[in-house]
C-alpha cells in the first residue's frame, strides 16, 4: 500500500490497520510506504507504485497492490 503523508491522518492510516489485520490474520507480509510527492506531479505518483512494487518483486511470491483508500472489508474470506 502506497499513501502520501497527508492522506495518513485522514483516511490512509485507518485503511493501513485494517489491511495489516488482515494479513496478519492470513499469515501474509503487508508493507506500507508512507512518501512526499508533490500532488501535481501525477507522473510521479503513478511511478512511485511500481517502483515499491519493483521492489519487493524478488522476496515475495505474490503482490497484490491497494490503493490508499481500500480495505479487506471481509476479514475471513483469504485473497486465494
């Protein structure tokens, strides 16, 4: 999960404890990265998210990305 400082406070940080909940629960590795972006540079934004997927492509068998505002809303149900 990739969120900018701002959003944290607001919605992001909630978001980014449900998710660890669920994959904790799951047994599953969850990453948050909290990164500056200038809000007008969209380029940048867009490539930030590949790049921390680029990053963790050779430690885990599988990714699956989230934005920002999104949650596992059914804890029990595991992504496979």
């Amino acid at each position: 999960m990739f969120s900018t400082p701002n959003i944290v406070p607001k919605y992001a940080g909630l978001a980014a404890e449900i998710n660890e909940a669920y994959a904790r629960k799951h047994g599953y590795e969850f990453v948050h990265e909290v990164q500056y972006i200038d809000p007008d540079d969209r380029a940048t934004q867009v490539w930030s998210m590949v790049d921390l997927i680029r990053r963790h492509l050779d430690t885990a068998d599988a990714i699956f990305y989230l934005d920002s505002d999104a949650v596992f809303n059914l804890q029990e149900r595991p992504l496979d």
